[in-house]
C-alpha cells in the first residue's frame, strides 16, 4: 500500500515514545526548537523537523493518514464478483468510496439497468467492504471529475479491474487516471457478470418460474416475451452455465472469521438469497438488528429446485458469497435444511429465529420449517421493508426480453474478446 503521510506530535527520547514533553526543562528545550524550525509547539508537530536530532536525543515521529481509494461500478444486478472487486479495492487502501454510475450513463453506454438507482445504492452499501457512496457517478472519469475526486473527496488512487473499460468512442474511461499516476488495477473476478445473469434468465427461465403471486394480471406483452423466451434463446445468447471455480480461500476472504460471544443473542434467519438483491440487503438489516450476531441459511440448489419447481439462478456458492459480502451478515449456513431443527438451534446457540413477510412462492410445503422455533416460542415474523423477490427481479429482465436481448449480445462480443485474450493477473 502507497501510503500518505503527515507529521504527529509524537516524541521519541532516547528510545522511549512521550506523547507530549512536559515541566519548565522541557519548555526551555521547547523553545529553543521552535527558534530552529518554521513549525509551533503544543500538539501539532514540526512539519520541518529531519526526524532525528542527535545532539537532543530527539526524533520526530511521522504517522500516515489513511489512504483513500475510488472505484466506480453500474452495480447492476449485484453479484459476488462485485463484492470481491470491492474487497480488492479495499486492500489498496484504507477507506474505500464507491460511485454508482447515474441510470442516465448506464442507458448511454450500456443498455437500460435492470435495478434502480435506490436499489443500487442500498446493495453497494451494504457491503462490508463499502465506507462512502458516490451517487450518479459518471461512466467515464473525465478531467472535472477527476478533479473532484482528488480535491473534494480527497481520493489518492482510482481502482479498476483488468478487463478493459471503454467509451462509446472506444477511448480508455480510465485514462486520465493512468496518465495522472493515480490508477491501481485489481484482478477480475472469474465466471461472473451482470451480462453473464442477464443471459442465464433469458435463456433457462419460463413461465412458470416466474413466481406470479404479486403479479396476478399477466399482460399480454409478458405472455408474448415469455413465449419468445421458451422458444429457444440459447442460440442467440449462447451457453449461460456458471463458469464460477469455487475455492475455500474464497470463502475465507469474504468470511469475517469470527464466531458469536457465549452469551451472545444469535438470530437466524433462511432463504435462497437467488439473485441477491436490495430486498435482501434490507431484511438481513432487519434480522440483525434483533441481535448480537446474525446468522444465515442458505438453501442448496436441490432444495431450491424442489421448493420451486425451478433451479436457482445462481448455484449454492455464489449465493453464499453474496450473502457473506452483506455487512449485516456475521456467518452463514452454506446448504442449510429446510427446516430448522432442536439440534441445530442447540447447536449453534440460536436465541431467535426469523422470517420475512414478502418471501418467494414456495411449492410442494408438505410442513411448515419453522414449526420448533415456534413451539419453543423463539420465532418471529418481521416486516420485510421492500416488496421485491428474485423472481420480480427476473421478471423485468422477461418483460423487457428485446431491449436486455440486445443490450447482452452487445456485452457479450467484449465479454467473448476478453476471456479470449486473457491472461494471468497477480493480486486478488
């Protein structure tokens, strides 16, 4: 990490560190090295001090102030390959800022958003990795913004992934900040892309994967999308299976590595978490706040399957790891059983568990999964603050087939180029 660094008003003499000097003696010593410098006595520091003075057995001590860092992001359709390019984004600094590019920009140079600006913003903040949101961001760092970013926000690198950004100009959006010297890259995540989810609903999903229970007045545009959907967009849009390589150290980087306290109040909380969206992000905040620390199940891919009669979008892993990026989230249940057990409460020392009023529409429910919790009397519904669910979120991308169909097969000719000419990145 490139550090920046200020002057303290620390004090080393001989050896030992004194914060500050003190008694008439000190005050003459005082004195006389503000007679030597341009710097003031009293708690700021000698911004002209050579560190060391040997005949005073004096050495000033520098301290580095935090090193602020900037990435930019569409964030659209939130994904485990956004939280890692966030966390990398981090580890170059010590306070990470994130812009959210402007609805506006991402039709411009990309295609309409599937997610808006609101849920964008609570997705990105709700990452752990996250300290301060920029909203509207621009797509391109352009001189003026460039300039604000480093005079008001006070940001000294400006991150990026190593896969390509370009203008519809083909210009570089990054660079003037390479020109600058203030860029870092970072390494793209493998196996995953808003692009990469688009395709996999337009290809796999039908009708009746669409969960329509708050929907029940289908329009006729839905129905004709829907059929142009089952009619076989594999050929237009090309295989969409998970390309993801799941690893432990993965899991490892996004875990926070630590367990509850033996008296701590542990909520738990289950669901698919399929296409990870704002709702999420807002009910895990809601869970958590019950408690000391929260804990999450994450349903495997055949209960998913099973419970829905469709498979998820996103398979266990990818699930999990969004989930671990939420900020609210202190450890997860990767695979967790449908329904929540004496031995597993007994386990894990659960305290309360909970589930949301607006959940996916669940089939073949032969028992209730939160029949123990309640019989103990340690169950309790929450109001889930947004009226969102995977397959509402699904189901835009389905309303909206042709403009989404051309906004991939624009992406995907860069996607394609990408992987082809890709090579081994250190870092991540």
């Amino acid at each position: 990490m490139n550090s920046v660094e200020f002057y303290s008003v620390h004090w080393i003499w001989n050896g030992v560190l004194y914060p500050q000097l003190f008694g008439l003696g000190w005050i003459m010593i005082a004195a006389a090295i503000i007679g030597l410098s341009t710097g003031y006595f009293g708690g700021i520091g000698i911004p002209c001090c050579s560190y060391y003075w040997p005949d005073l057995g004096i050495l000033c001590k520098r301290r580095k102030r935090p090193v602020r860092v900037y990435m930019d992001g569409c964030f659209d359709l939130m994904h485990y390959g956004h939280a890692n390019a966030l966390r990398q984004a981090k580890s170059l600094g010590d306070i990470l800022v994130v812009g959210v590019v402007s609805d506006e920009e991402i039709v411009a140079n990309k295609g309409p958003p599937v997610l808006s600006m609101e849920e964008r913003l609570i997705l990105v903040r709700g990452l752990k990795w996250v300290d301060e949101v920029i909203a509207n961001a621009p797509y391109d760092i352009n001189e003026k913004f460039m300039n604000t970013l480093f005079n008001d926000y006070k940001i000294d690198y400006i991150i990026h992934g190593d896969d390509p950004c370009l203008l519809p100009d083909g210009t570089d959006a990054y660079g003037l900040a390479k020109r600058a010297g203030r860029y870092k890259q970072i390494k793209r995540t493998e196996g995953v892309s808003s692009t990469d989810i688009v395709g996999r609903i337009l290809s796999s999903l039908r009708a009746a994967d669409v969960d329509m229970s708050q929907n029940n007045s289908a329009s006729y545009q839905h129905h004709n999308n829907t059929e142009k959907l089952q009619a076989g967009t594999n050929h237009t849009i090309g295989p969409q299976l998970s390309h993801f390589l799941p690893t432990s150290r993965r899991i490892v980087q996004f875990s926070n590595g630590k367990g509850p306290k033996p008296d701590a109040r542990v909520v738990y909380i289950d669901g698919a978490f399929d296409l990870f969206h704002a709702g999420h992000v807002e009910i895990l905040k809601s869970a958590r706040q019950l408690g000391d620390f929260l804990l999450v199940g994450v349903y495997s891919d055949q209960i998913v399957s099973e419970r829905r009669g469709s498979h998820p979008i996103m398979h266990l892993h990818e699930r999990s790891l969004s989930v671990l990026a939420c900020r609210y989230v202190d450890e997860v249940i990767i695979g967790a059983p449908w329904g929540v057990t004496k031995d597993m409460i007994a386990t894990f020392n659960i305290s309360l568990v909970v589930h949301g009023t607006i959940s996916e529409n669940n089939h073949h429910c032969e028992f209730d999964p939160y029949t123990i919790p309640k019989s103990m009397g340690i169950f309790q519904m929450i109001t889930s603050p947004m009226n969102i669910t995977s397959a509402s979120v699904a189901r835009r991308i389905i309303d909206n087939y042709e403009a989404y169909k051309k906004r991939n097969m624009k992406k995907k000719e860069s996607e394609d180029r990408y992987y082809a000419e890709k090579k081994f990145v250190t870092g991540d």
